[in-house]
C-alpha cells in the first residue's frame, strides 16, 4: 500500500514483509504519520533513499495533475455540433422584451439550455462556458474541447444572462457571483455556477440526470445502504468538493422515499436532484428563494411534521446544533460535510462547538450517531471514466464508547475490528477493487495513504 510503498518495492528498496510492517505503524498512528517517515523509523530505508522517492512522488502527481488538466479534443461520436437552438425556446416571449432591444434572451437561453440537454444526453458531467474558448466539457473525468468556434466576451456575457432573471441579474452584478439550478428542456437539471474573472464572464455548469441513480449504478458498496434502515439518528455523507456527494445523498434519499410511508424535507443550496414522492411525501427547499438559511429551514422543519431530514451542507454551528438536535429528538437526518474521511467528519463536527459544550455535544453524538460515508472519484483501470472509493463508520456500541471517551484517534482500530458491523476503510474498499482490476496500483497506494 501507499504510493511511496509501491515506488520502494518495485525498486527493491523494501520488501513487501517491510511494507506490510510500515502499513500497520501507519494504520496505529491514525494517519498522523508518513508511511516514508515510519520506514526511516524502523531503520528500513535512510533519510536520503526517501527524499529520492519523495521527489520521484511529486514528479508522478504533478504528471498525472497535468495529463488530467489537458483538455483533449471531444471525439466526434460523442458529441456532434451543439445545437444552435432547441425547437421550443423555453421563456416566454415578454421576458425578452423586459431585457431590452437588441438582444433575444429567450433565443439565447434556448441555445445555451440546447448546449447542456446535449452535453448531458451524452454522459458529460459538466459543460464550462467561458470568454475566449469553445464550450468545454468534463466527460468521464477529462476536460474536452468541443468542436464549436470560440465564444468572445460578449456572446459569453449575453448567452449566460439569458437564463438569470433581474434580481439573479443584480445578484451578479454587486456580489460578482451567481449559483442556481435551471430545468432542461429534454429533462434533468444543471446547476449553475456564473461569476466574473480576468477575461470576463464564465459558466460553469454541473449536468444532473432526472432519474436519481441507485447505489449500484453508482458502484457504491451494499452496505452504503444500511443507513436508510435507521429510524432515527444522524448520518454523514462527507469528500472534498466533486466526489459525489450530492449524488450519493439524492440515491439514499430514493431508496428512503421508495420504501417508507414517512414525511422527507430536504434544505439545499441549490436543489439539484429533484425527488418526487413515491411512498413517501417529499418536501424540497431552497436556500434564498425558500428560506434564509440552513439554520432557520431547520427551526421551520421541525414543525412541519418530518421523520426524515436532509440537510445539504452542515457548515457552520447553527446549522450542526440544529441537526444533531432533530437527530436525537426522534428524526433520520441525512447531512454533508467536506472532509476526507469518516474519522475526521466526527472531529469536524466536534469541532465546530464551542469548549463549554463539549461535553454535552459528545453524549449526544455519541448517542445518535449512526455512522459516515466518505469518499472520493478516482480514475477506473478497467473502462474510461471515475469510480468512489468508499470509507464506511457504521457506530457500533464500541465506536460510541470511543466519542463519549473523547478517544476518537482510536476509531481506526474500532473499524478494523467490527469489520462485520459493515465498517470498511479506504485501505480496504482500495484492495477490493485492486484485486477486481478497477483501479490501478497507483490509484490503490495513493487511497491507502488517505
């Protein structure tokens, strides 16, 4: 394991007994330690083999960073030329006139609307619109140019303000940015991200399909699902920005709505998926058109008669007062935070009360708690395109012990042992899909060093 690991032992500058020996170190270290700086510890290697290694490291990632950042052209069966303009522009035509002479906004939304149903019919998952470039689209992991002209600064300027309205218009105007979700004509969304920036106006655009994916499609492990069989109880689902998330969330919130006769409101920033109600009754809200904020959705949601809610980012102390609050009080609460793994997410959110509640804030985690999904995309060996490598806490009665015992740096042993309870870490969700050949060697290390 570990990407340095690998570089030694394919240069036989370690054994794989050695390895092995280094791995557990690191595992006992929750992490804190460097699989580089155990093996100089444990008189493996010296301090000048691991500064070679190290550098042989960085040139590797700064590689693979720079293969991933080069946009490629798109290949033709992919995406043919975008559509100037969809049959039906969808504005009503006094919109329009409301802009202002000269320009046909309901003609120029159509078009830029056309652009993002195409990309997403084509299995894009993002489209940038930016001043001096042809559209770009992130298919599959990779940056694409498509085979349009480039845009300039005005075409740019007037294509993205077509699908603001006035007060979105203001909006960009003092607070230079914009994020919002529009509907797509074919079907499904996009959420826009519009903001200024050296050379003028740029879009970027995420593409979401109208049908929410299920955890097998997207590859997750079973036992992801365990946590929509809780009747209560806080579950997080936490990555860095871009490792799905969001996706993750709408695909547990589906199987919730499919087999529970129950109330699910869920508080976004924007709405991306939309759920309409199966079994369940569902109740969608967005921050700034619906509410002021995560914090006051919350006050409002617990009087609107929810068994579960949904809580799409868990930033500040308001916020995670509130929700672990609607989690011990009887309510499922789903809830997203940046953090690269499951141990860290407790910490985070410990961390974001102040001294005097510490105490109080670990006796209701400890209580309702049922576990975190963490994860990140990483490239797929096997096909084109990304693949989540999962971490999963499930909290079992020893993982609570741990956070009333304020002993979290122990988690990692917890996990290892109640393997059965479904708990699963990066190290070995990594060899699973090495072992199947879904992920290469250097995938593996660099997720074994997570």
């Amino acid at each position: 394991g570990g990407m340095i690991g690998a570089i030694l032992v394919e240069n036989n500058l370690l054994t794989d007994e050695q390895r092995q020996k280094c791995l557990a170190a690191q595992a006992k270290s929750d992490g804190s330690m460097h699989f580089g700086e155990i093996a100089v510890r444990l008189g493996f290697i010296n301090k000048e083999i691991l500064a070679i290694v190290l550098d042989a490291q960085k040139k590797y990632v700064h590689q693979v960073r720079e293969e991933q950042s080069r946009v490629i052209p798109l290949p033709a069966e992919l995406l043919e030329e975008l559509p100037e303009e969809p049959s039906a522009p969808p504005f009503a035509s006094e919109r329009s006139e409301r802009q202002g002479p000269g320009r046909d906004h309901g003609k120029e939304a159509a078009r830029l609307l056309g652009w993002l149903a195409a990309a997403l019919a084509r299995g894009a998952s993002d489209l940038h619109v930016m001043a001096g470039k042809a559209p770009i689209l992130r298919y599959q992991g990779q940056l694409m140019a498509s085979n349009k002209g480039a845009l300039d600064g005005a075409a740019v300027e007037s294509l993205l303000a077509s699908i603001l309205d006035e007060e979105e218009l203001r909006t960009l105007k003092t607070r230079k940015a914009v994020v919002k979700c529009v509907d797509l004509p074919e079907g499904g969304r996009a959420r826009c991200n519009i903001f200024h920036h050296l050379r003028g106006m740029n879009g970027v655009f995420r593409l979401i399909p109208e049908e929410i994916p299920s955890l097998v499609s997207l590859n997750l492990p079973s036992v992801v699902g365990k946590f929509t069989t809780y009747a209560q109880g806080l579950v997080l689902v936490t990555g860095p920005i871009s490792s799905g998330k969001t996706t993750t969330l709408a695909a547990l919130v589906d199987i919730v709505n499919r087999e529970r006769r129950q109330h699910i409101i869920t508080i976004e920033n924007p709405v991306e998926f939309v759920c309409r109600s199966k079994c369940s009754l569902v109740t969608q809200r967005e921050v700034g058109p619906h509410t002021m904020s995560f914090g006051n959705a919350l006050r409002a949601a617990l009087r609107e008669d929810p068994d579960v809610i949904v809580v799409g980012e868990m930033n500040d102390l308001d916020t995670a007062r509130l929700a672990t609050a609607a989690a011990e009080t009887g309510h499922l609460v789903f809830a997203t935070l940046h953090t690269q793994n499951a141990v860290r997410s407790i910490n985070r959110l410990l961390d974001m009360f102040p001294p005097e509640e510490q105490g109080q804030i670990r006796t209701v985690l400890a209580e309702s708690l049922r576990g975190a999904v963490s994860q990140r995309l990483v490239p797929r060996a096997d096909a084109p395109g990304l693949i989540p490598a999962v971490e999963v806490l499930v909290v079992t009665p020893a993982v609570r012990n741990l956070i009333h015992e304020k002993k979290i740096y122990q988690l990692r042993n917890a996990m290892q042992v109640s393997r059965d309870a479904g708990n699963m870490s990066f190290q070995e969700h990594a060899n699973l899909l090495l072992e199947k050949g879904v992920i290469a060697q250097e995938t593996h290390g660099m997720l074994c060093e997570a």
